[in-house]
C-alpha cells in the first residue's frame, strides 16, 4: 500500500539525436523572435535565447522527485520537445479506506500527475477536455507568453467538453509551481484539479539531495455517506489531505539517516492556509515559488506556513533515527469527518441519559465527555463512505490525528525504500510510566494515584 508508484516514460540520452537539438533550437530562436516584439524586454529575449539547450534527462541531468501515494506525467521527446498530455476527467478517488469519492482531476488521479520538467526545456502540453464542463489549466508560478497562461476568458477560450488544447512554451526557472484549473475556479478546484509542476535548475546547484518529497495539501468537504465532494463550502471543511489522502492512508516519507531530505509543499486549497509542522528537526526554508532563497537568507524553522496558492520547500539532514510525525498544526486538520461540529459534551455528566434513552434508541451511548481520542479506539460504527474522526493504530497506541498528517521515517540501515515498518526505540529512549523509585528520590507527589 505504501509502495510509490513511478511512472516515468523518459527516453534514454541515446534517444536525443544531434538533429532533434538542432530541431529544438530552431524552435527555440522562432520562440525567441516572437517575444522580441515591443513588450518583450531585452532580458526576457536573452534568457530565451540562452535557454536554447536540449530536453534534460532524469538520472543523468537531474534526480527524479518522489511523489508520495502519486505518480508522473509520462512525457515524450519528439523534435526536442518535452511533450505532455494531460486529460481532465472525472475520477473516482479514495482518500482512505471507507471513504471513496466522485472527484475531478487529471489523467485518473486526484490530484493530477506531478509535472517535472528542467530548466531551459521547451514543453508542449496537450489538454483534453473529457468533463461535462469547460475548463481550462492555468501554469501557477510559471513564467510565461502571456496567451500560454490558461486564464479563462482572460488570456484564452475555454476549453470545452470533447476539445483538446495545446499549451507550448520554454521552461525559464527553477523551482516547485502548480498547475490547476482557471475556469469555474471554486467548483473545479474543489474537486480537485490541481497538480505539482517541479523544474530542476538544469545545472545541479547547492548540496546533493538524496530524496526530494513532493507534497500537494488539499481540503475538502464530504459529507458521510455522499460521494460529491461539496465545492460550496467555504469554512467548514472536513477531509484535510496531502497528495489527496487522509492518514492513515498518507504514506510515510522514508529516509536512511545521514540524507539531504528536500519536501516541496504546495497549497491549493479553497480557503486555508497550512502550518506544516516536523518533529526532531530543524530544517531550513530553501525555496518559495517564487524561486530559490539564497544561503544566507534561508530561515531556519519547524514550521512552515504554507499559504492558499503558494509553495515552500524545505531541507534538512535527517540525522536523526525515528518515526517523526509531520502534518499540518491546525488541529481541525488532522482530524477526519466525523470530528467536526459536534455538540461540546466536555466534562459532561451523562448520569442516567444513557439508560433512559436507550429505552428509545437501544445502544445509545453519550460520548465526547473527555474529547475525542478515545471515540476513534472504540471502533464505533460510522455512517457509510466515511472515516471515523481520527487517525489509525500506530506502534504504542493508537495515533489520536488524522487528515492531513504524515510521518518522517528515517533507519539506520534501509533495505528498501518501502515502508520500513514501526521504529524500534534504543532501549532507555523511550518515555514510559515512570518507576515508583525515580519519583521517590525525585520527591515528586503524584497524590493519590497509584503508579507502577
Ligand atoms: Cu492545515
């Protein structure tokens, strides 16, 4: 279930013939001709025309990012051009196990298919249209012709049902941007389509990564037992997810100690910005969509704020063995369906309710009065295609957070980078119940309570 799925469809460096580079920089110089016009200025000609260079290959010019619980858009290199296809389409999507939804996306998948491209690579993106309504896709971040900036109504028509577009122009940047619709924006983007478009500096720059993490966060509104995500809502959401799932279903970032760990965040929900927050680390904020952070200018953190239409990306060196949850601090959102807008029972004495209405409603139980944390344990019935409110057993306990949490796994020692199974803790690193002797000779009073 945690295997990541890879779909790469690069062609390999012998593919790319002196007649396809030359092909490529013909292109390129008629690409260039078009902008010199008079509102081109002359750097934008000139990082055109430097950008004349051929397709970039994975593994040899740059690492592949990971998408976690996600895959790529296969490409093909035809003329020297990187050429894409990307199709929208209903998608029925899974979130977790129990609860599957009737969503919009790209390609089958919510959310679309990562993008990944390298600088100085000419691109040629085919859109067809296979919803019931118009849409079109929007490059967000991307430096572009204006006319390639898939705007509807602004800057082109919509694409309508059954239409293919083609979207065409030079990568001129570095960095983690997105792609999503730009038509019905509110009803389209709810459903989820959007997707990651990352561009690799065409030269590697700064320390070697060894694992690049690419993270999508989305928020959403299901009612239990509908399959519609609701794209009216506009404060209370109730599925929170990165790369479209809700933990337990997220799967784990899996890191050997002593590697350089980039994660790229990006935020294309309707309404909320997420502080994303690592434990065990302190990491440095490298990146943000509009481009690399210089050195000396990154800011060191534990938690980023990644807000609606932005990406962060962020580094670190994972030294430290663990199992390190990593999810957004919002705490409605690392809960699921069913923790939401429900009545304040804390601290409530139920006395005899229980009895006396389970007369009316046999099985009925007060719940709520000490939180939350205990509903999810108890296994209660849910209504169909729902989650229950919170998260999913971990290695101690059972984990009391769900939606949008993940979590850092990072051995000593990786067979594979498959999911590695619970962290075993070196024995004295754990917190357990502390030892009747220790409180002793500590003189701590713990009352009353009886302790082991
Ligand atoms: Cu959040």
């Amino acid at each position: 279930m945690t295997r990541t799925p890879i779909e790469e469809t690069a062609p390999t460096a012998s593919t790319v013939t002196r007649r396809e580079v030359l092909a490529s920089s013909g292109q390129l110089l008629v690409g260039a001709a078009l902008v010199s016009g008079s509102t081109a200025s002359a750097q934008t000609v000139a990082s055109v025309v430097s950008s004349q260079l051929p397709a970039a290959l994975p593994g040899r010019d740059y690492s592949p990012v990971i998408v976690p619980n996600g895959v790529k858009l296969p490409w093909k290199l035809v003329g020297g051009v990187k050429v894409f296809h990307l199709i929208a389409e209903e998608v029925e999507h899974e979130f977790a196990p129990g609860l599957r939804a009737s969503c919009w996306g790209y390609n089958g998948r919510v959310h679309g298919p990562v993008i990944e491209a390298v600088e100085g690579d000419q691109v040629r993106i085919y859109v067809t249209n296979k919803l019931p309504a118009p849409t079109t896709v929007h490059w967000h971040g991307l430096l572009l012709p204006n006319g390639m900036d898939g705007v509807g109504g602004l800057t082109q028509k919509a694409i309508l049902p059954g239409e293919t577009f083609q979207y065409e122009f030079t990568l001129r940047q570095t960095g983690t941007c997105m792609y999503h619709s730009h038509h019905d924006e509110m009803t389209q983007m709810a459903l989820g389509m959007t997707g990651l478009f990352v561009i690799h500096p065409r030269k590697p720059r700064g320390p070697k990564v060894d694992r690049d993490f690419v993270l999508m966060l989305h928020e959403w509104r299901i009612d239990p037992d509908t399959r519609r995500p609701d794209p009216n809502e506009m404060v209370d959401f109730n599925l929170l997810t990165m790369n479209a799932k809700a933990f337990p279903a997220t799967a784990p970032l899996v890191v050997k100690k002593g590697e350089r760990v980039r994660v790229r965040i990006g935020n294309l929900s309707a309404m909320d910005h997420h502080p994303i927050h690592l434990h065990g680390y302190q990491f440095k904020v490298t990146e943000t969509d509009g481009g690399e952070i210089p050195a000396q200018a990154q800011w060191p953190e534990t938690t980023v704020l990644v807000s609606v239409g932005a990406t962060r990306t962020i580094e670190f060196v994972a030294d430290a063995p663990g199992d390190w949850a990593f999810h957004c601090h919002m705490t409605h959102h690392v809960m699921n369906q069913m923790g939401h807008g429900i009545p304040n029972m804390i601290g409530v004495d139920p006395g005899a309710l229980d009895e006396r209405v389970r007369k009316l409603l046999p099985g009925y139980m007060t719940m709520g009065q000490n939180g939350m944390g205990d509903m999810a344990e108890m296994g209660m019935r849910v209504p169909a295609n729902s989650l229950p409110m919170v998260g999913g057993r971990g290695k101690h306990d059972y984990i009391t957070m769900g939606g949008m949490f993940t979590i850092l796994k990072v051995r000593d020692r990786l067979a594979s980078y498959d999911d590695p199974g619970w962290y075993e803790n070196p024995p004295g690193s754990l917190a357990t119940l502390a030892r009747a002797t220790d409180l002793a000779r500590d003189g701590i009073d713990v009352g009353g309570d009886r302790q082991g």
